[in-house]
C-alpha cells in the first residue's frame, strides 16, 4: 500500500486570506451605471443605489428605510444615523450631495411622507422593498455592466465605499466604525485585505 510522504508540505494557496466574498464595484462602475440610470429616468434605481454606496447598509436596513430616516422636514439630510437589525448597534454615514439629489427627487415623484418606507415594494405582501427584490434589482445592474453575477452581490455594495476609504487611508479602525462591526476581525473579512496586513497594521495604530 502506498503511503503519504509525510514530508512533502503543500501550504494551502489560501492561507492568512478570507476568501469567498463579492466584490466591491470600481469607481468607473459607480459612474457608468449613474449615468445610464439617469440617462434613462430610473429615478428610484438611482436613489436606491446612490444611497446603497454611501450608507454601507446591510441590504435589510437599506430596504426598511423610512422618509425621516434621510429627511427632516423639507430638507435632505447630510448624515444619518441607524440602528442595525443584525447587531443592534447604531451606525452612523454620510449622504452625500449627488444622493441627496437623487432621494429628493424620488421622494418628491412618489409623494413619500415622513412615515413612509422610502422604497415601498411594489409587491402587496410587502410595506417596502424586500431584500430578494433588491438583489434581483442589483443582478440587473451587474448585467448591464457586463460583469459576472458570480462575483457581485448586495453585500458589494456594503463593501464598496468602505474598501475606497480603506485603500485611501489604510485605517482599519476608522472603516469598523464606518460598517458597525463589533470585530476588527468582520471588517477584515468584508475588505478581503490578507489577514497577516491587517494584524500588521492593527499593531501600529494600537494606543
């Protein structure tokens, strides 16, 4: 009987890497499909992926938005704070003036009051958008880049904006603030950075 050659050592080609998670989108993406959603009067597609990129929202938070969670009044909000249905943790984030255009826009089209979910589903069953209907809507987006279902997900729009701050600012601490996460380890793993990177800098900004 053949027997193993104890030792031959193959090191795992995925060792010290978190493997498995969607990508974020390129900025030449972000800008490609604004302007195709524009172009072609996509009002609520718009709204809803300008703020998905600047919330970094799980996709069940994004969904169940209300009008006063982005709006006081008359008047569109700069920041905004929400309490997460995963962790239970507020989470604060920007909205930013292109998606405060865009959401006053929307708001304003479907007549949307301060009570109401600010993406109501279409569908009867549902008071607002679930989040398979999202990630049905994201497909379509994916496909109209050209790029591959496979590697794009709701939770690259999460990952988006947070992995351009990381690669900006290589602040780990600042972008688990940014997500909610209670781990450093949950934000290593949704940047995809190598983990041996991220202890490395997690040392160095220690205090």
């Amino acid at each position: 009987m053949e027997t193993l050659d104890s030792s031959v050592h193959r090191e795992p080609w995925n060792k010290g890497k978190i493997v498995g998670q969607k990508a974020p989108f390129k900025l030449k993406d972000i800008w490609a499909l604004r302007v195709r959603l524009q172009m072609q009067g996509r009002v609520r597609e718009l709204a809803l992926f300008n703020l998905g990129i600047d919330s970094k929202l799980r996709g069940c938070d994004l969904v169940s938005l209300k009008v006063r969670d982005v709006c006081h009044g008359d008047q569109m909000a700069t920041r905004a704070i929400v309490m997460q249905h995963k962790t239970q943790r507020p989470v604060q984030f920007e909205i930013t003036s292109a998606t405060r255009d865009s959401l006053q826009t929307w708001i304003k089209q479907t007549a949307l009051r301060s009570d109401d979910f600010l993406f109501p589903s279409r569908l009867h069953k549902s008071p607002h958008l679930g989040t398979r209907q999202y990630a049905r809507i994201l497909g379509h987006w994916v496909d109209e880049l050209g790029l591959d279902r496979a590697d794009y997900g709701t939770h690259s729009m999460r990952r988006t904006k947070a992995t351009l701050i990381y690669r900006r600012t290589k602040n780990l601490r600042a972008v688990q603030l940014l997500l909610g996460h209670s781990k450093l380890e949950s934000t290593v793993r949704y940047l995809g950075i190598e983990v041996d990177d991220a202890l490395e800098i997690s040392e160095q900004t220690e205090i």
